[in-house]
C-alpha cells in the first residue's frame, strides 16, 4: 500500500463516519503502517488485524470498536487514543505508549504489554486475561472490574492504581510489584513468582 492508497482508504473513513456517500469503513487488515503519522485520524470500527504498526503515531485516534487482533504496535504512540470496546487479542504493544488511553471493555486477552506505559489509563471492565503486564507503568490506572485472570505482572507498576472488584485469580506478580498501598496481593488469589 502506497502513501496515496492510504489517504483515500482515510479519506473514505472519514466520509463513513459523517455517513456521507461513498464512505466506507477503514479495511486495513495487514496493511503495513510502520513509523507513520496517523495522530488524529478516524479509525472508528477500522479493521487493522493483523497490521504492522511498529513505532506508529496513533496518539488521540478513535479506534472504538476496531478490530487490532494480531496487530504489532511494538512502541507505539496511543496515548490519549479512544480504544473503547476495541479488540486487541494478542496484539504485541511492547514499549507502546497508553498514557490516558480509554481502554474501557476493551479485549486484550493474551496481549503482550511489557514494559507499556498505561500510567491514568481507563481499563475499567477490560479482559486482561492472561495479558503480560511485566514492568508495565499502570500508576493512576483505573483497572475496576477488569478481568486480569492469569494476567503475568511481574515488576509491575500499580502505584495509586483502582483495582476495585477486579479479577486477579492465579495472576503473577513477584517481589518488584508495587501494589496500591493496603492491597494484599494473596487474599486476591495471586501467586507469587520466585526469581
């Protein structure tokens, strides 16, 4: 896909979202977008699985309801993105950038986020399961009723985070994660990682 096709497919995004004619939704499934611009775009319901965002701008994109599963958004700019009830299942966001994302029910089931920034994050209600969170920066984070099931948070950050109802059940974490003050990692079912 060349610069010009691009364009257009956004173009025609955009039109779709206004719900003028000749609009269509984004279809990027594969497409390889590595180290672009695309702060600001509208990628509402946009298919980008499978896609390669390696380094990409998305910083303040709406991509609710799209479709990222399988995506490689390896250090990634999304901070500030409206990703509200976007599929990310087993998307590669190492080093991304998710500061003040809006992540709410989003499915990040078998996501691989080490090392993400997610400090003041929205991941109320998110499907967490079985995610890798080592080392990632979730200070301020609002994880309430998130499902972090099997959820690896070795060397996690979780200063100040919300944690109210989530599902923590056999999630790892070890002697580097900072926890909320008073939180008690094992009265929530979490095992402990020897090193």
């Amino acid at each position: 896909m060349n610069l010009q096709e691009l364009k257009e497919i956004l173009k025609r995004s955009e039109m779709w979202l206004n719900r003028e004619q000749g609009g269509k939704r984004a279809d990027l499934c594969n497409a390889n977008l590595k180290w672009l611009n695309l702060s600001g775009a509208g990628l509402y319901e946009a298919n980008l699985s499978r896609a390669k965002l390696v380094g990409t701008n998305l910083s303040k994109v709406n991509l609710q309801g799209a479709n990222l599963s399988l995506a490689n958004l390896y250090k990634a700019n999304l901070s500030q993105a409206n990703l509200v009830d976007t599929s990310l299942s087993k998307v590669n966001l190492e080093g991304a950038d998710l500061s003040g994302a809006n992540l709410y029910k989003a499915n990040l089931t078998g996501a691989n986020l080490t090392g993400a920034d997610l400090i003041w994050s929205e991941l109320h209600s998110a499907n967490l399961v079985m995610a890798n969170l080592t080392r990632a920066k979730l200070r301020r984070a609002n994880l309430s009723l998130a499902n972090l099931k099997g959820a690896n948070l070795t060397g996690a950050d979780l200063t100040r985070a919300k944690l109210n109802g989530a599902q923590l059940y056999m999630a790892l974490y070890d002697d580097y994660t900072i926890f909320p003050e008073g939180f008690d990692p094992e009265k929530h079912g979490m095992r402990k990682v020897m090193k």
